[in-house]
C-alpha cells in the first residue's frame, strides 16, 4: 500500500515543479526584456527609482537567478536547496510587493509580461500576486521539510495532479483581470455589469452627465457584435431625448473606445433596446469625484 507519507511527499514536489516552472517562465520573461532593452515603468522601479541602464541590468540579474532556481526546483536533484531557494524568493516576492501595495505605488509588478510596462500603463498591483509569492513560499517551505533526508525528490504516484493543481492555481493569479474573450475583448463574466462600470470612469460619460444629466435609475441595453449600447434618459425639461453611449474594446487591457450620441425618442419607446437594466449603484459610485489626468469632474447621481 501506497503511504501517506509518499502521498504527500509526491503531491508537494509536483506543486514544487510548477512553482519552479514559473520562475523559468517569469526569469525568462525578464532576461527577454532586458535583452530587448525595453524601458519597463513597472512599481518596483519606480519605488527603487534606478535609471534606466541599472534597472536593465537588474533585470537581467533577477531573470537569472529565477531561471536558476526554477531550473534546480524542476530537475529534483537537489531537493532541499530547491525548497529553500524556492521559499527564499516566495518571501522576498511577498515583502517587496506587499509593500508596494501598501506604500500604493503605481504600476504592475512586471513578473510575467513580455511587452514594456509604459508609464501610463492602467495596470497596477493586486492582491493575486503577493498570493501568487505566498504560495512560491510556502511550497518551498513543505518542500524542504518532504526532501530533507532524501537524495532526490520524491516524485512518485501523486506527482502529477500535484504539478497540475498547482499549474492551475498558479495560472488563475497569472491570468488579468478581468478576462476578456479573444475576438471582441469583452470580460467572460458579468459582461455588462464590468462594462458599465468602465464606462461610469470614462471622461466622456463624465460630460455627458455633467451637461445633459443627471440620468436616470434605469438604462436600456443591447449589444451588436462587439458594440455594447446603453441608452440613459435625460431630465423630463429637456426634451423626449435619450444619450447613447456606443461602447467597444479596441484590445485587451485598453481603455474603452466610446461613442456617444444624443437621439430623440418616440413617445412610444419604439427604437428602444428592449433590455433594461439597473443603473443605480453605477451612478452613485460615480457621482464621487474623480481625477481623469488633470481634470476634476462629478456625475451627478439620479434622484
């Protein structure tokens, strides 16, 4: 019979290999840009403030020790300095991004990406990858304590759904937020909820509510092909008229690209998309003040 001991001990180094896997993924994804000479803006320079020939070299640095220890956690066959080479970076990560957090610095991490984080980049950090580091660390740790003793890694019976299961977790806190489906760029899930609140942060929606508003609780909705429509009527004084915001991503991560329109409605409603939907909370968020670049505006919330 298969012990417990061997379980676990297989489960651990298979979650090992592919955190290791994702050190030679991020330390490639370094050394790529550093050989590329990509001028990356991410928070960690910004926080260390290096120029720009230092923070290539730094990261050329750090994409090779992640490959190394990546590479060594992978092959097995230094076990116990693979678990502590593994939790020693887990921990650094876990410091160095939490405080970036905290200290609310701007910018992404930079682990995995293969284009140049620029300086007005949207991307900021978030709680996935400090959980990301964590789990690095935590690993390791189980690592080291299942190898000690060992000559090489235990890797039998339960190792692969280890490495899966890990892989999977390790993708999920990869992955951006929110995903979006790879024609029209629109989130896979709470689609219209998602995109009605990046529409409620736009400028435009902003002038819009500010000289035609405030809107109403209710908006009418529908979508032609990758256009999302959202129809908010206007204050009784002015007119029988509605303001239609056209709405499309033009790629993954961009801002939105939006159209609007002020349209005469028949008294009838005919012409109107036949989906309504609730827009209530959407204004009311929005209706605190904001700064898009260097200008300060408020949308005034329904009555």
């Amino acid at each position: 019979m298969i012990g417990i001991n061997q379980v676990t001990g297989s489960v651990i180094a298979g979650c090992a290999a592919s955190c290791g896997a994702v050190l030679i993924v991020a330390g490639a994804s370094k050394l790529y840009r550093g050989i590329r000479g990509f001028d990356d803006m991410t928070a960690i320079r910004r926080a260390l403030r290096m120029p720009r020939r230092q923070w290539r070299l730094f990261g050329l640095a750090a994409g090779s020790t992640e490959c190394l220890a990546g590479t060594l956690v992978c092959s097995g066959a230094y076990p116990v300095l693979g678990g502590v080479s593994l939790a020693a970076l887990g921990a650094v990560f876990c410091a160095v991004l939490a405080y970036m957090v905290f200290a609310h610095v701007p910018g992404s991490c930079g682990c995995i990406r293969w284009r140049a984080a620029t300086e007005t980049g949207a991307e900021a950090l978030t709680w996935r990858a400090i959980a990301r580091s964590g789990i690095l660390f935590g690993v390791g740790v189980a690592y080291t304590v299942v190898s000690v003793g060992a000559a090489h890694a235990p890797r039998q019976y339960w190792f692969g759904p280890g490495f899966a299961a890990g892989t999977a977790v390790l993708v999920l806190l990869s992955m951006p937020v929110p995903v979006g489906t790879p024609v029209c760029r629109r989130p896979l899930w709470r689609t219209t909820r998602t995109t009605l609140r990046a529409l409620a942060s736009h400028s435009s929606f902003a002038a819009m509510a500010g000289s035609a508003g405030p809107f109403g609780p209710i908006a009418r909705y529908r979508r032609t092909g990758c256009t999302d429509e959202f129809w908010f009527t206007v204050p009784p004084g002015q007119g029988n008229l509605a303001v239609v915001f056209q709405v499309n991503r033009v790629a993954a991560g961009a801002r939105l690209a939006v159209h609007v329109s002020l349209r005469d409605v028949p008294t009838a409603g005919a012409g109107w998309p036949a989906r309504t939907i609730t827009v209530a909370d959407v204004l009311s968020q929005a209706g605190k003040p904001r700064i898009n670049g260097e200008r300060r505006y408020e949308v005034s919330p329904s009555a």
